[in-house]
C-alpha cells in the first residue's frame, strides 16, 4: 500500500482527549466559549467522563483521577480550530466577553494569509483559533486592527516553552 491509498482510507482526525479538574466547569466553557455540543456524559463510573463535539472534531474528556498527578502541558501541544476569516473577529470580540483573555491576531510568517488567535481552557489547555484569508492584504489589516486593539503579547500563549503563561 502506497502512501496515497494509505492517506484516502484516514481522512481525518477524530477526537482527542485530555483530562479536566471539573466536568461541570469544562463543559461550561466549552459549550459557551466555543459553541460545543455535549454527545454524553458518564458519572457512574470508575473514571468520569464525557464527550463534546466543536464542529465535527471530538473531545473525550475525563476527569482526572485524585492519585494522577497533574502534569504540565507542553507548549507545542494545542488544539487549533478553524474560524471562517468572515466572521473571525466577531467570533473573538464574543470569546472575550465571555471573560476570556485572548493573545493575538498573529500572523504566521510561514504561512502568508493565515490569522491566528491563543487562549487557555479552564484547565489551561492551550487553544488555537485560525483563520485563512483571500488575500494577504485582508490578512495584514486584520493583525493591524488588532495591534491598535492591543495584542495582549503578555499571555505568552504564542511561542515557545520559555513564553508559555505560568500559572500554575
């Protein structure tokens, strides 16, 4: 089998999972920060758990056991959703008034229309909001908006390790 056969018959990623402090919490933000859809939720086990959709990606959440020590996050791992560039600054002047602080637009040299914005979860889970632009006019406008807007650069949420926000 070839790598292109290889690559039609995985289309796509699926879900992730990751733990939580609280369920209730979790849920909370997710469905109203990020517009997710609760698929179930399992209490009655060993291992609290549930599922949420944001779009079709999936999220298996499981609240972290008491004897499993938490664990610092590195910064390279994110989750990074698609934002339709139309409404993408809407979509983050919304973000921020549910009380979340957010660090950007910031444009990615490497990829020349592209717009991003960083925040955390309540379990400081770094999330990722991208946008793709027509045109890198429309890209350079954008992140000039938000520089006059203020950046919030101090989150340290773009970067690497050494910039990554402590908070814990």
């Amino acid at each position: 089998m070839d790598a292109e056969t290889l690559a039609q018959r995985i289309p796509g990623i699926s879900h992730s999972g990751f733990y939580t402090e609280d369920l209730d919490r979790c849920i909370d933000f997710y469905t109203k920060v990020l517009g997710a859809k609760l698929e179930w939720r399992r209490d009655n086990v060993k291992n609290p758990l549930i599922k949420m959709y944001v779009g079709n990606f999936g999220l298996s959440i499981i609240k972290r056991p008491p004897e499993q020590p938490r664990v610092e996050i590195p910064h390279a791992i994110h989750f990074a959703y698609a934002l339709d560039y139309k409404t993408a600054e809407d979509t983050i002047e919304y973000i921020k008034s549910c009380g979340v602080e957010v660090e950007g637009p910031i444009g990615n040299p490497a990829q020349n229309c592209i717009v991003s914005w960083f925040f955390v979860d309540p379990d400081e889970h770094r999330l990722e909001l991208e946008a793709t632009y027509p045109t890198t006019e429309m890209r350079a406008e954008v992140i000039k908006r938000g520089e006059s807007r203020g950046q919030n650069k101090e989150l340290g949420l773009h970067g690497g390790d050494e910039n990554k926000r402590k908070v814990y």
